[in-house]
C-alpha cells in the first residue's frame, strides 16, 4: 500500500480551516479497545510486538503479514476461517496497530525478516506458510528468498518490490514535508480517500474499518514510524532474488487494485519458477477486508494442495 498511500490526495484539504492539530491516542486507550489478551504483547528481538496466535498449535503454521499503514485486523475476516484448520499468527508490524515503535529505530525489511524469525524460532516453528499484502508479501518473499528452509508456500496479495515512479532501485524514498505533517495534522477525513483508493468500491469500507485504520495510525509514536518505514525503503531489483524462490506461489490480485496495479503480476510470473496468479474481480488491494469470502476461496484451494 505504499506507493499511492503518497500520491493519493493525503491532505489535499490541509490548509482548511476545519484541520486542528491532533494528538496522539495513548496505547493503554487503544488496548482497552483493540487487545485480545495481555500476552498477545510479547518481546522479541528487543522489539515489543503484537501478536495474535490462534488455530490448533499442532496445525500446520501460517504467518500473516500486514501492509503499509495497516494492522494485523486486516486479516480478520480471513483468520476466522483459516484457524479452524490451521495455526493462524497475524502480527503487527513495529509500530504499526498495537506494535510500539522499534527501539532500535530500525525499519527495513532485513529488520522485519529478522524479528519474524526469531518469532518462529520462539514458537519452535520449523518453517511456515507465509501470506503477505504489499510491503507485506515483499516481505514475504524476501524472507522466502534468503531462507528457503524457513518457508513452505507463499501467498502474496497484489505483493510490492518492483521499481515504479517514485520507487527506484538503489534510491532512499524520501518523504514529502505534507507527509511529515501528519505528525501533527490527521483528521479523520484525510485518512478516507487515501483508504478508499484502496478499495474498488469505496461502499465497502465501512466506518467502522475508517476509525480502526484511524485510532491506529494515531496510536502514540506510530506516524513517526510509518515515515521511518517509509523513508528507509531502498528497493533493489528483485529478480534475482524472486528467481530462487521454489516454493509454491500464489499470487492474489484484484482486478481494480487502483495501488499497485494487476499488470504487475506478470513481472513476478516472469521469475517466480512455481507460481500462479489468481485475478479477483471487483476488488481492490485489500480483497481480504473488501471481499474476503471470495478472496479466500483460492488460498484455500492452494494450502490444501500437497
């Protein structure tokens, strides 16, 4: 979600006069609201993250990974299904939903894959399935390429990692001064048009999903963290690592995915050597919150694959 999360109009009304400053929402508020279990925060790598792990332990594992400016409740609709029959780990990433800022302020990829390791390794999980969403599934398939051991299938929602305009290879991002200001200025309606552009129709976000996205991004320290992510990322070209990855691939795209586009797809169908690409209509880049009975139909078909 990260490429138009800039582009899109994120304060195209900042200068008027309704816009005030707003604060931070303390993380105790937010876990009286959003937090399962105390023991759902847990420590890893010096990180604290929030973790929900639900699903028989003994089933087979899946990780499920968020993307830019979202939470692990992205994933809601389709861990309600999938923990019947599988061991189901959704996270947030640091700094992002429950997840406090990473104390080392470090926000890469290499910094993620290290922190979901050593989670698997903590839940002595030999390997899993990993399903991703944008910076999520690059993520996933970044790990799945560097630690082949420590994947057994992929799933990769409209998944981020090539080049595009304001994304190139070997080039730091650098965040816009009105990004920055968010810090400072996030009224609830400038988060709706960068949400619903995620979104194929905009009917399906309800105001319930608007004021999570909303509550969370306003969690204390996390728009600080969304920028750091955002200004750490260096891309580097993908195919060389993508090309290495035997693992099964399940590629998930909307057809109206209006953020990173379903032409996309045929860059990784290029490389991957075991992948397949299924093309949801009528959704977006989110088609596990906007259509997540039909989305989940092709995952899985593919996890119950030998």
């Amino acid at each position: 979600m990260i490429r138009k999360f800039i582009a899109v109009t994120l304060f195209a009304l900042i200068g008027a006069t309704a816009c005030a400053w707003t604060p931070d929402i303390p993380r105790e508020e937010l876990a009286a609201e959003f937090l399962d279990a105390p023991n759902d925060l847990k420590e890893v790598s010096g990180a604290i993250l929030h973790v929900r792990d639900t699903g028989p332990r003994d089933a087979e594992p899946l990780i499920l990974i968020h993307g830019f400016g979202a939470s692990l409740h992205t994933w809601e609709a389709w861990a309600k299904v999938l923990e019947r029959d599988y061991r189901v780990i959704r996270l947030d990433l640091p700094g992002a939903g429950l997840s406090p800022p990473d104390p080392t302020n470090d926000y890469t990829d290499a910094r993620v894959i290290s922190l979901l390791l050593q989670l698997m390794k903590q839940n002595d999980l030999g390997s899993a399935t990993l399903i991703g969403n944008s910076i999520g599934g690059r993520i996933a398939w970044s790990l799945a390429a560097k630690h082949p051991d420590k994947v057994t299938k992929l799933v990769l929602v409209a998944p981020d990692g090539f080049a595009s305009p304001g994304f190139q290879y070997g080039v730091k991002t650098e965040a816009p001064a009105i990004f920055h200001a968010s810090k400072y200025f996030l009224p609830r309606w400038a988060v709706r048009p960068n949400l619903a552009a995620a979104y194929a129709d905009t009917e399906n976000l309800s105001e319930e999903t608007l004021d999570r996205y909303h509550k969370f991004l306003l969690a204390t320290g996390n728009r600080g963290a969304l920028i750091e992510r955002l200004e750490q990322t260096v891309l580097t070209d993908p195919v060389p690592r993508l090309k290495t990855i035997n693992a099964p691939v399940l590629l998930l795209w909307g057809e109206k995915d209006g953020l990173i586009p379903v032409s996309n797809a045929q860059d990784y169908l290029d490389v991957l050597p075991n992948a397949r690409l299924v093309v949801l209509p009528n959704s977006g880049h989110l088609p596990m919150e906007e259509t997540p009975e039909i989305s989940l139909v092709p995952v899985l078909e593919f996890l119950e694959e030998e």
